[in-house]
C-alpha cells in the first residue's frame, strides 16, 4: 500500500489485486513515482474497478502531477467506479493517492508507469512539459492524439529563457509549430520571457516543442513550464476557417453525441470573402448558450458563464460587433462592416452547458458605406433609400478622405436631416 518507485518504469497494482480479489477498507495508500528533474513519469492505468459514486466521496484515487501536500500542486481527479484516469504525464515527481471507506470493496486498478528524458513522443489527453536540467542542446516534444477530431492546447505557465546574458543574438528559443515542416512557419518563435500566460492551439491533432540551447552559454539555461491538453478542433466543429465561400453553417461542437456542447471550449471561426466590395451577414436559427441567471447582459456573458463574441474583421483586435449568451432569445441579424468576421466561441468549466447555436453566414454585396474622396466642390452622402426610410438590419461604413494637390486637408462635415430610431438601438457615429 503505497510507496516510493524509482526505476525507469513499472507496474501499481492496488492492494490484494492478485491475492483476494478485492482490496481492503480504510486505505489510504500513497504512491511517488520520483525520477530525476530532467525526465517525464509518464502513467497509464490499465485496468480499473472501485467502488461507484457520483463524486467518488467512498473509495477513490486522486492524481497529483508532483508533491500532493503542496497546495499549488495540478491535480486530477477524484476517479471511481469503471471509468479510468486519463493517460498522464509529470515532470520528476507523479503521486498516486487511492483511499478507501469503510464499506464496498472491488478490485482495484493496474496501472503501468515509465519514464522519459528530454523531449519525447507525448500521447496523453493531459500533461506538463518543464524544462530540463541537463545541458542537451535540442529537446524536441511531439504532442499527439489518435483522435483527429482533436486539437492541441498548449498554455505557457511560466517562461524564463535565460537570455539576458546574449547580447547579439538569441542564445535559447522555443519554437512552437503544427507538425515537422513548419520550421519556417511556425505557431510562435519565443525568445523573450513572458510575464503572463499564453496559450497556443493547434489547427489539427498534432503540435511540436522544439527547445534550442546554446550550450556554450552556462549562465543561461532556460526554465519554462506547460501545460498542454486535448481540446475540440476544427474536425469536431470547433473553430475552421471559411474563405472565399458565399455561404455556409457554423455550428457548435457536440462530441459525445447528447446535444449539449462540451465544456472548457475556445472555439474561433473566421470567415473572409472574396472581393473588398464585399460584406457578411450572420443569422442565427437557434441559440441556446448556458449563463448564470440567463443573463444576456455582455458584461455578465463574460463573467457569469459561456459566451459568444463576433468581431468585425480577421482578429480580436477588430472592432467588436456582439457579446452573445442566453438561453431565450434568438439574436438579431448581424451585418459586417468589412468583408470578413471573426467569432470565438468560449465555455467555461462547470457542469451547467446548453445546446450550442446554429447560425448561417452569407457574402453580399454592399448596399452602402466605402470610401470616398473629398474635394473642393460639396459632395454628398446618404443612408439606402433615403428619403423613403431605411431597412433593418443595416451596417455602413464610410470613410471620406479629404486630398488637394497630394496634400491632406481638413474636412467639413454638415448634417441637413437626422432622423433615426433610437429607440431600437439605430445611431451614427
């Protein structure tokens, strides 16, 4: 029951696995699996029967990815009745607390551990890479899920390459890309520290690692810690990108098949016509986004449960078009100013989801808005249909450049007539 493992790999069978066919009760075996700070406990259970709750409060076990007394310390579970832990991966330190009550007994679990040095073929749904201690010269990681429908997400925990000592060049990097060709195209080349966490995803099932040390340079060894997991890609929904099509249908994701979207999504879509006389409208058929209290308010979307935002443009730096969420309202029609939308689609990590939404995304032409370049003699500019009233929903954008003789100059702008509806939210600016 329990116990410190040091070799490079080995076997954890409950207590009586083999002998009497079930454990026994008031157990609480603890199990260290320590390596060195260079290498990777890697842990997988094979076989798995403890007693069942809804939360595990009877017999259980509990993962921790190093010390489980230290607070700040990553921890997986509890897990109980059939259902196994998922394959993990920690850094020098992985402990193993199984417990038990005073009642139920079953069989137990199996589980196989081995270890790994610098870099490595990494297939776990969960795991942490931290930077070795050793003086190797490249470690590569290669993070891999057999299920295509997944993507990966790499979150940088804390980063510290040591460079501060290079003054010509950047001693350590790491490069974050896709798959083996993206050398020159990667996800992200980091050579500088990061004071904040960052997180990176993948596009298919499969992201690499590579950490580059200038060994020469003693005083400037790298430290970073990872944490990487299996999310929802493109293949399941989640995110894709649409370029150059008329129309097309964004759902959300449904992996398990019961109509309720997953939790802890990032979802982003991005959507790009083909012609800069182009713009986009997005109609929702149905919409069914957890929040507290439905709530539909924008601010409370983001705080107080899942939520949808559209941007006018190709990144989250556009200008923002809508904060979506609720569980009761279809939301209104929404038209582009640009030729081109971004929505990013987050959840959050209870267990309170809803049925997603489905909506349907369009290219048109534009009916007004553009650019237009001012001179000496008065022009004018008008809403659609003008003076016989304008239609919903409606989003113009001008742009009224003044030139003279190359040079910019300052413009008049008079408004004759103003009659809009405020009351339902319609303004200029």
């Amino acid at each position: 029951c329990g116990g410190e493992l040091e070799n490079e790999s080995g076997i954890i069978y409950s207590p009586n696995y083999f002998t009497q066919g079930s454990y026994s009760n008031d157990l609480t075996c603890i199990y260290r699996i320590r390596r060195k700070p260079d290498e990777y406990v890697q842990i997988e259970f094979e076989e798995f029967d403890l007693e069942h709750h809804t939360n595990c409060l009877f017999d259980s076990v509990n993962i921790y990815l190093g010390d489980h007394q230290n607070s700040s310390t990553k921890h997986y579970g509890p897990y109980c009745g059939v259902l196994a832990p998922p394959r993990l991966v920690s850094n020098e330190l992985l402990t193993i607390v199984f417990h038990t009550d005073l009642m139920v007994t079953k069989r137990g679990f199996k589980a196989r551990y081995n270890v790994t040095k610098c870099g490595g073929n990494l297939t776990e749904p969960i795991g942490e890479i931290v930077s070795p201690s050793g003086s190797q010269s490249e470690c590569v990681w290669n993070i891999f899920f057999a299920d295509e429908r997944m993507s990966v997400s790499l979150q940088i925990i804390e980063m510290n390459l040591g460079n501060e000592h290079c003054r010509y060049y950047c001693c350590n990097n790491l490069k974050i890309m896709e798959n083996q060709n993206d050398h020159h195209f990667p996800l992200a080349y980091l050579c500088n520290n990061l004071t904040e966490e960052v997180t990176f995803k993948s596009t298919g099932n499969q992201m690499i690692i590579s950490l580059m040390h200038d060994t020469w340079q003693v005083s400037s060894m790298p430290q970073f810690r990872l944490r990487y997991w299996a999310s929802p890609g493109p293949k399941a929904n989640c995110g894709g990108h649409f370029d150059g099509q008329i129309e097309g249908v964004i759902v959300t994701p449904d992996l398990d098949g019961d109509s309720f979207y997953e939790k802890q999504l990032d979802c982003i879509w991005t959507i790009a016509g083909l012609g800069e006389n182009q713009i986009l409208s997005l109609e929702f058929e149905r919409f069914d986004v957890a929040t507290s209290d439905n709530e539909t308010d924008p601010e409370r979307c983001i705080h107080g449960g899942d939520y949808l935002q559209i941007f006018d443009g190709t990144t989250m730096h556009a200008q923002q078009l809508a904060i979506l969420c609720g569980r009761t309202m279809i939301p209104e029609k929404l038209i582009s100013t640009t030729n081109s939308l971004l929505l990013q689609f987050i959840t959050n990590i209870d267990d309170r989801t809803g049925h997603g939404f489905r909506a349907h995304f369009r290219v048109e032409n534009r009916t007004c808005g553009g650019t237009i370049t001012s001179s000496e003699i008065p022009s004018s500019l008008s809403s659609p249909q003008y003076p016989n009233g304008y239609e919903r929903p409606l989003q113009c954008s001008w742009e009224i450049l003044g030139v003279l003789n190359y040079y910019q100059v300052p413009l008049i702008l008079k408004f004759q007539d103003l009659d809009l509806d405020c009351s339902h939210g319609d303004y200029v600016q």
